[in-house]
C-alpha cells in the first residue's frame, strides 16, 4: 500500500517513521541507512561538534544515500548553535529544534524557508512552536527518553489530545518499537511516529554489539528502569535545579536538568562538557551507554535497520488489512 500522511508528504519519505536524535550516535552513515529504507534519517549535530564537519556530514549523507534525512539541533547539546543552523539552511535540509523552546531560533528558521520540525515533552510546548511557525512537531509521551518534564503524559493520552488541539501535522513518539505501536499511534491521530530505543538496536547503530544485546534483553518491568523512565524527578533535587536557572550558565543549567529528569543522583556533575550521556553502571563496560524507552519491551533481537522498518511496515499492512475485513463483515 501507498503510505500517504501530512508528514510523508512534508518530508518526503515513503513511510511515515522517523529517526529520533542520538547525542554521540547520531552520525551521517546511521541516518543514510535509516533513508534508505523509506523512513526519515535524522544526523545529529552534536555528535560532529563544529559547523564545517557538520556540513561535511550532510554532504556524504547526501551521497550515500537517495532517501531523505534532516539535521537535529538540540538546545543545551549543540555547540554553536546558531551557526549549525546557519549549515542546514545552506544546504536545504529539514531542522529538528530539541530539548528547550525553539524562539531563539526560530525568526531565522522561517526566514530561510526549511522545513521545521520541533520535538517536545508537552503538548503546550508543542502547541507554542506551532504559533511560532513550526510546519510540524513531534510529541515525546512518558514512555520515551532523552529530554523529560514532570508535567509529561503518557503516548495513548498525549497522542489523542494532540489530536484534539493542534493544527500542524503531529508525530508520536515514546515507547514505540513495532507495527502495533506504529498503528496504534497513527489510528490515535498522530501522522507518523519517531524511534529511539528500537533504531539503537539494529546492525548500522554505532553502538557496540554488547551494548545493543543488553538493550534487547531489558525488561520494562525491570524497577530501574521504570523508575528511570516513569517516576517523576526528586521534588527537592527539581526544586533546586529550577533555582539554579539564573546562575549558571544556560546549556550547563539544561543539562542539569535533564539529569534531574533522569532521575540521576550525580545531576549537578557537569564533567562531560558534550553534554553526551553514559552507560550506569549496570549496564557493564561494553562501549558507552545510553539511556533506553520502554519500547526495549517489544524488541526481540538485533537486527538490520531494513528489516526493522520493513517488517514494522508489513505488519501494520497485515493489521489494517484485518480492520478493514472486521469493518466489512
């Protein structure tokens, strides 16, 4: 079947499925492998830390592959932001605005005619970049990772009041890693749906084996990592970050709170400048850790990036197809 939603058609990808955003993971080749199956890539900037090896990246990105990817910029990550920015409009590539409101990027992103996608952890902040201009957004629901906020709800809820409430496209992530996930998302509205956790574990991730092995034998009822994942962030810990806002500076302020959010005990070491997350402990010494979604609850094995989409966009043809006889009967 044609998979035709507000967002294939924005991006221009062949499935409505999107790469999420990897600080130290993100490269060029893992976002051409993700094009090249239909999906969305998604380069992080982060991970090449200066604009001319970012804008090096694009261009070997655009060569290796026919599919099509975009650029995430997350606020607090990305050094020298501005001038990341200033690469993508110079090379006409989708930006991805991340982790913090966009409106200091925002005038420039709209001026220079990219398409813009901004991720958020709320629907108001969502429902802000919407006003600012923002051609789409993405909704991150509790059971994701990365950039977390107390007030976060989970992927059913927060899909079905995006819905209700926005009038760009929307995409739904957190927890998301097969076709029942991927229809579910579409049927509550959303016009396509990002992967983090279920990207990580396939073959071109530049994660080491180890690393991806322990990622599929995670258990989300394992009580650390629902506590990681779902539990709200220590009141006192929130409370003293937030009154840290002024006083130091913004992007280690935004870490800082992230870590918070993580539910990290040591959140106001800031000795890792990249702002690059690391492997617990449990995890072991298998290569760099990174923290993972819920979604690990429904990965089996480690497989290619094709063979992940494909067999993700075969079933959910299989289960559309069995609504449709239901609706039939």
């Amino acid at each position: 079947m044609e998979w035709k939603t507000r967002i294939t058609e924005l991006l221009g990808c062949r499935y409505p499925i999107l790469e999420g955003a990897y600080g130290g993971i993100g490269t060029w080749k893992f976002a051409a492998a993700v094009a090249d199956t239909g999906a969305f890539g998604l380069i992080t900037a982060s991970v090449y830390k200066t604009p001319d090896k970012l804008a090096e990246a694009i261009e070997k990105c655009r060569k290796a592959t026919s599919g099509v990817f975009g650029v995430n910029l997350s606020f607090g990550i990305c050094p020298r932001i501005d001038e990341m920015l200033e690469v993508c409009i110079s090379h006409g590539v989708p930006v991805e605005t991340a982790a913090y409101k966009p409106d200091a990027l925002a005038g420039r992103i709209k001026a220079s005619g990219v398409t813009w996608i901004h991720k958020s952890a709320r629907i108001k902040d969502a429902l802000h970049a919407e006003r600012l201009g923002a051609d789409a957004v993405i909704i991150v629901g509790l059971e994701g990772v990365g950039f977390k906020n107390p007030e976060q709800l989970p992927t059913l809820i927060a899909a079905t009041m995006a819905k209700k409430t926005l009038k760009i496209p929307f995409v739904a992530a957190g927890g998301i890693g097969d076709a029942s996930g991927f229809v579910g998302a579409m049927g509550m509205g959303a016009d396509a749906i990002m992967m983090g956790t279920a990207f990580m574990a396939t073959d071109e991730c530049p994660l080491g084996k180890g690393a991806k092995e322990k990622i599929v034998r995670s258990n989300p009822l394992d009580p650390r990592l629902r506590h990681q994942v779902l539990a709200p962030p220590d009141p006192e810990a929130y409370r003293k970050v937030m009154e840290m806002r002024k006083g130091v500076p913004f992007d280690q302020w935004l870490r800082m709170l992230e870590r918070v959010n993580l539910k990290y005990t040591s959140w106001q070491n800031d000795a890792d400048p990249s702002g690059e997350y690391s492997f617990d402990e449990e995890w072991g010494e298998d290569g760099p850790s990174r923290i993972v979604s819920l979604a690990v609850g429904v990965l089996e094995k480690v497989i290619p990036v094709r063979d992940l989409v494909g067999t993700m966009v075969r079933g959910a043809e299989e289960i559309l197809d069995k609504m449709a006889l239901i609706r039939t009967v």
